[in-house]
C-alpha cells in the first residue's frame, strides 16, 4: 500500500481513507478494467471494427492501465478470492464472441472456437504490451485480423455433401 500511495502522491492515511485493505483496492482495480474493457467492445462493435473487434478494446485498455489489464486477465484467476471477476470477464468476453461470430459448426465447435479466440486475443496482447511498440499497434492490430480471419477460415465447418 505505501508502494501504491506514493505513486499515486497521496499518503497511505489517504489511501485508506478510500481502500480499506489492499483487497478492497484489488477489487476496485479488477471493477475499474472489466468496466473499461466492456465500454470499448460496445465502441468496437459501434464502429463496426471487423476481425479486429475485440482486439481493439483489449488493446486500448491494456495500454491504458498495463498493470490492471495483467491484474486481471494473469493473476486474478490464480487467487481464489479474486477468480470470480476473472471468470466472468472470459464469460463476458467468450459470450460476445460467439454473438459476433454466429453459428457456423454447432453448439459445441462454437464454443469452442469462441474460447480459443478469446484466449488467444488477451495472450496476444498481453504478449504485445510486454514486447510491442505503441507506435506499431496499428500493425498489431492489421496482424490480429489477420491471424482471426485465417483461424476463422482453417475452422469453417466443411460443407456437408
């Protein structure tokens, strides 16, 4: 807590004045990302984005608060009292998947396919917040729909004969 209050230039006593632990100040973060990632999908999806919906979001988040972004989508899942935000943020995120998506191969294939884009979406840009240039995000983000609309292709159910 001393840590978080003098990079935020208040003193621990402020800092408790908001937080009552360190707990309380985990969650206001986790709160704070999930609200954020959730306001920039509705944008993406507003702006008609293409393969690069989601991303997008993701990205702009993770650059705005890289600690809260890691926070949630690395460490929350891994302590039990915080898991629950982790899981309903994939919940969230693999529900909307599907929506954008729609039914191509059954119940099942989508799920599936919707999971494994989501968790490869939040590694890659995790992956590109620790490595990447935000002068080159725009790149990132051509690559990104790139890389969904190849793994779209190469999961196309094959037409029935």
């Amino acid at each position: 807590m001393d840590d978080v209050a003098a990079e935020n230039g208040v003193t621990r006593l402020i800092l408790y004045r908001h937080f009552r632990s360190k707990e309380d100040l985990y969650r206001a973060v986790l709160q704070r990302v999930s609200a954020r990632l959730a306001e920039e999908f509705r944008e993406d999806v507003a702006a008609g984005r293409g393969l690069s919906t989601g991303a997008h979001g993701l990205l702009v988040v993770a650059r705005e608060d890289p600690a809260g972004f890691e926070l949630l989508w690395r460490h929350a899942a891994r302590e039990a009292e915080f898991a629950a935000y982790a899981a309903e943020q994939e919940r969230l995120a693999i529900g909307a998947a599907e929506s954008l998506l729609g039914a191509a191969g059954g119940a099942t294939l989508d799920r599936w396919v919707a999971r494994s884009l989501v968790a490869w979406l939040v590694a890659s840009v995790l992956a590109w917040i620790d490595e990447g240039d935000p002068a080159d995000d725009g790149r990132f983000l051509a690559l990104v729909a790139s890389g969904v609309g190849g793994m779209l292709e190469a999961w196309r159910p094959a037409p029935r004969h």
